[in-house]
C-alpha cells in the first residue's frame, strides 16, 4: 500500500491529504487546475516540502516526523508535465542512462519502448531539438527503463495524437498488470480515466473530496450530493 498522511503548504495554497492507496493496479488522479494534483505526486516523489505528516510505501516510509528519504531512493519513475530530460544528452544517451539505474532489465524491452512510442528517427536529437510531444514520449520511456517500483505520470499524454495515445495506454495497462507496476496517473480526461483505471481519486482544492474503483467514482461525480470521502 502507498500511505499518505500530509499538509504541504505553498503560499497561500494547502494541501492536506490522508489517505490509502492500493500498491497494485493503476490509480488516476483527477480534479480541477490548481486543486493539489501535482502537488501530491511531488510529495510522493519527495520534491516537495512536507511540513507535516508521513509517507509509507509497501511499509517503507519515505517521509516521516524526524527523517525522510532521497530522492533517488525511493524507486520510481516520474513523467512530468514540463521537459525533464537531460539537456546535455541526445535522446539514445538519455535512454541509455535511464536503463543505467537497472542494468538487469532485458535489453530488448529498450527495443520495444522505442518503436511503441516511434523515436527510431529521434535518438540522435537532443532536447532542445524536440517538439513537447516527442519529449513526453521520450520521458516515458526513460522512466519505464529505470524499472520503477512506482511510476509517477502527470498529464503525460496530453500532446499526443489519438492513435499513439491509445497505444500507450495499452502498454501502460499491461505493463502494470504483469509487472507489479502501481501507477498514479494526473489527467484532465474522463475517457482516458476510464479506460486506463482501476481506482480514482478526485481533489478539489487541495482535498480529497472522493476515492474508490473508477466506475463507482465516475457515476457518482453525476450526483454531486453523493460525493464524500470514502471510508
């Protein structure tokens, strides 16, 4: 399980969020602009303030009262909404430094991960040579090559035509499925939610207001009265 327990404060903005998040399964996180979304992933990923609370993955905490872990500790893979790529690197060194973290993964899946997400005319390119879209699919890649534990994704389709998103979204789904991957999963869309997750969270300024299996969530977001925090 993911346990969080946490009051993160910027400015005037304040996250508080308690909750328990199933350590299987792909988990998408869902809410207006501003509500806390990312905020929450950059606390998971301990790049963000906590002043208060804790954080315990399969019952190894992250974040507690007196200590908290590095960064690069705690395995897993982030997908950002912005470039996050090594500026310094082209596309097929910054594969081949994520794949670095885990030398054992099959170097096939490399193979795999590049014509899924078509970067075979990229590898020579640098960052700054790509368009938004081509850096996001680069960036997932990247973070399925490190073999997170958990993988973190903040909108990182939406540059993305239709079709490839679709193809995505599959691979993301089995990956998860065969491969004891839990995901957590931002995203602005319904359709997309639920076609690629098995529970939902929704949040609305900086709570949450809603949890449990996504169909259950999504029919009842059509009956506002109905919508309160599960036990």
């Amino acid at each position: 399980m993911l346990d969080i327990d946490i009051c993160v404060r910027q400015g005037r903005f304040q996250l508080n969020i308690q909750t328990c998040i199933a350590d299987t399964g792909i988990t998408a996180i869902y809410g207006p602009s501003g509500c806390g979304k990312t905020t929450l992933l950059r606390a998971i990923a301990g790049l963000m303030p906590i002043q208060t609370g804790s954080i315990q993955f399969r019952q190894v905490c992250w974040h507690g009262q007196r200590d908290s872990m590095p960064v690069h500790r705690r395995r897993l893979g982030y997908v950002f909404q912005e470039n996050s790529l090594l500026r310094h690197l082209n596309v097929a060194q910054n594969l081949a430094f994520a794949q670095q973290r885990q030398p054992q993964l099959d170097t096939g899946y490399q193979q795999e991960l590049i014509e899924l997400l078509g970067l075979q005319e990229l590898l020579k390119r640098y960052p700054t040579e790509l368009s938004l879209g081509e850096q996001q699919r680069v960036a997932i890649a990247c973070a399925l090559l490190s073999k997170p534990q958990l993988l973190l994704m903040d909108e990182p389709l939406a540059s993305l035509d239709s079709e490839r998103k679709q193809r995505i979204l599959q691979h993301l789904k089995h990956r998860s499925e065969n491969f004891n991957l839990p995901i957590l999963y931002v995203s602005h869309h319904l359709g997309e939610i639920a076609t690629l997750a098995d529970h939902l969270l929704i949040i609305e300024d900086g709570a949450l207001i809603k949890q449990g299996p996504v169909n259950t969530v999504i029919n009842a977001m059509a009956k506002p009265a109905l919508i309160t925090v599960e036990d």
